[in-house]
C-alpha cells in the first residue's frame, strides 16, 4: 500500500495543481457557443451539447481504469505527469480548423487525459490524509478543486472575449506547466502494490460498496445538476437572456465562489457531524434554485446562482470525506476512481438530458428550455426521495 507522506507543507503543492487543473473545466464554458456552431455552423442544440458529452464519456470510462493502474502500480506521478504531457498535443490540435467529427474525438482524448490527471491527484490528496484527517485532507483538495472551477469561468469569457480558440492554447500552456511542477511532488512508492490476479475484476471490484454507495450517488446527481449548468444553462444565457460571454463567466463565478469557499468547511463539518443530512440538504436546495433560475429574468440570477453554490458545497465535499474514508490505501485510487466516474456519467448525462428536452421540444414546435430546468431539478429531488428512509433510520438511532 502508499505509504502517507508526512502532511506538514503536504496539501498546499497538491491544492495548488488541482486549482490548474482545473480552469480549463469551466474556461470553455463562455465560449462553448463560439467552439462548437461559431466554427461549425448549422449545428443542432443537440449535436451542440454533445461538445461536453464527449468529454464526459471519456471520463467515465477512464476514471475507473486510471485508478486501477495506479493501484497496481503502487505510483501516481509517472501515470499523471504522461496524462498532463498528452493533453498538450490534444488542446493544441483542438484549437485548430478540423471537421466537427475529428474536434469530437479530440474532446474525448481531452476528457480521458484530464479525468486522470484528477483522479491521480485527488488520491494523492486522500493518501496525505487518514482517520480524523480525512476531512481536512479532502476539504483542502475540494476547496482548490471547486476554486479553479470558479476561476476558469470568467478566466474563459476573458480570453473568450479575446480570441475563443485562446482558451484552448492557454489550457495547452497551463497543462505543460502542471506536468513540470508534478515532476516535485514527494510521492513514497508503495511497498505493497494491489495485486495483478483478478485484474478484469478489480477494476471497481473488491470496494466497500455499502460505504460508497451514497457518495456516488449523491456526486451522480449533483454532477448532472453541473453538465445541465455548463451546456443547456450556458446556451440558455446566451440565447434566451442574451449574455455575453463575459456576463455568463462572472455569472458561472458567483455560483462557484461560494461553491469552492465553503467546500472546506462543510467537509471538516461533515467529518465531526456526520454526512447524510447536509447531502440531503443540499440536494433540496439545489432543486430550489434551479426552478427559481428557469423563471428569473438575468438580473436576478446574481442572486440565485450563489444559493446553488451552496447547495453544490453541501453535497460536494462530505462526498469526497465519504469516499476517501472508504478505502484504505491499496484501495483508494480505485474508490476515487469511481467516485470521479460516478460524477463524469451524472456529467455526461447532464448535456444529453438538456439536449434531449430541447430536440424533443422542436420536434413538437414547443419550447423547451423550462422543461429542461425543471427535470433537472426533479432528479434531486428522486435522490432525495431515495435515501430518505436511511437518513429517517440514522436519525432515529441517533447515528
């Protein structure tokens, strides 16, 4: 298993990457308008959002693998410095001229190189932590995750406003960037790698599924709620309300910056008082404001979009205690590996449910961007209703 590095000075170099890694997730988001129908014009809504579909796909399929690879390896770096090199190439080829087929299947090797990358260093983040720890270790890794999320977004509608392909190029420097500062990481080999034996069986085999069958759940569902926000809420701003590419990255901000503020403090809450109910709190929330949102002129949405990044802290981060506190150590890659694979398919299926409402609508010459808003919301709110009867049980047994 990974042996754990002391935690002295530990977080900070790990928090500080995950905050790059991050901004180019939402960076697009302002320009997703501009890289997919400005360059390729004609597209439908649906083959729109199938821009963020692809990447999505790959995460779900690489999360898990990733993981698996790590384990058996006892390493992280080796596997997560390739990743960030890889993704240059891509990026780069992205932000050049090619048929809308080829910039597709780029967006997948996108999303394959960067959901390990994530993996790699979440885990590493979970291996810097243990026990009482755990809440601290995966609120500071949270807190850089959610903020480099908040940060791309106007960082994207800056550099969208300048050039769209910018946004692109500027991700391709970032990722070189990433790789050389990972090359310094104080990663410990493992002196006991998983096992090989059983490999097509271990990949999500072997886990403590009854711990981690709410956090995947609860990420599953708070991820779909974020692909509905960066594809179908994105081009719902910029058609329906008429925002600029700059007004929807500040408004892509103010629901991350309190999303990415309070991920710490909600973990280390969730680690001393336990998880279920703001999960289930927030879930409630979030619902609230999607509706509140889908009937809001734009002025208003300043307002709103903070309250669901509340509501997305609240179910964030006790997800990510839950599932590091899970696994041991010749485990955990494999348990975030999943948890980031149970997020990216909630992501994935975001933009398709979104895309699916609205190609639906015009088949029946309706519009249907208010009845996109309101499945999404009604997804929390089945999850919700789902665990409801554990969180009754908890309650009344005091746990």
């Amino acid at each position: 298993m990974v042996k754990r590095v002391p935690s002295a000075g530990g977080y900070l170099p790990l928090g500080q990457l995950i905050f790059g890694l991050m901004l180019p997730v939402t960076g697009v988001v302002p320009v997703l308008d501009e890289l997919t129908r400005g360059r390729h014009p004609g597209l439908s809504d649906f083959a729109q959002h199938l821009f963020m579909v692809a990447n999505m796909l790959a995460a779900v399929l690489f999360a898990p693998l990733v993981g698996q690879l790590s384990d058996r390896l006892g390493r992280r770096q080796p596997v997560l410095i390739g990743s960030l090199l890889a993704n240059i190439v891509v990026l780069l080829l992205l932000a050049r001229d090619a048929p809308y087929a080829v910039h597709l299947l780029l967006r997948f090797f996108d999303g394959a190189l960067h959901i390990s990358a994530l993996t790699l260093l979440m885990t590493m983040a979970g291996d810097r932590g243990s026990g009482t720890s755990s809440g601290r270790a995966m609120g500071t890794a949270g807190l850089a995750l959610t903020l480099g999320v908040a940060a791309g977004a106007p960082l994207g509608g800056w550099l969208g406003g300048i050039r769209p392909t910018l946004v692109l190029e500027a991700g391709a420097v970032l990722s070189l960037l990433l790789a050389v500062g990972c090359c310094f990481l104080n990663e410990v080999p493992a002196s006991q790698p998983s096992q090989p034996e059983d490999c097509g069986r271990t990949i999500l085999g072997r886990l403590p599924w009854r711990q981690l069958v709410v956090p995947y759940a609860f990420t599953f569902a708070d991820r779909l709620s974020v692909g509905f926000i960066v594809s179908t809420m994105t081009l719902y701003m910029r058609r329906v309300l008429d925002a600029e590419p700059e007004r929807i990255g500040l408004l892509m901000a103010s629901f991350m910056l309190p999303f990415a503020l309070l991920s710490y403090p909600f973990a280390r809450l969730a680690q001393a008082w336990g998880a279920l109910t703001p999960l289930m709190a927030g879930s409630l929330l979030y619902a609230g404001a999607l509706v509140a949102l889908s009937l809001a002129p734009l002025p208003l949405w300043f307002a709103l979009m903070p309250a669901g990044g509340i509501a997305a802290a609240l179910m964030f981060a006790p997800t990510l205690v839950l599932t590091a506190a899970a696994a041991n150590d010749s485990q955990r890659a494999r348990a975030m590996g999943g948890f980031h694979a149970a997020g990216s398919l909630g992501f994935l299926l975001g933009p398709l449910v979104g895309g699916g409402v609205l190609a639906a609508a015009e088949l029946f010459g309706r519009d249907g961007w208010l009845a996109a808003f309101w499945l999404v919301a009604g997804l929390q709110l089945l999850c919700v209703a789902l665990f409801l009867p554990l969180w009754l049980r908890r309650r009344g047994s005091g746990g």
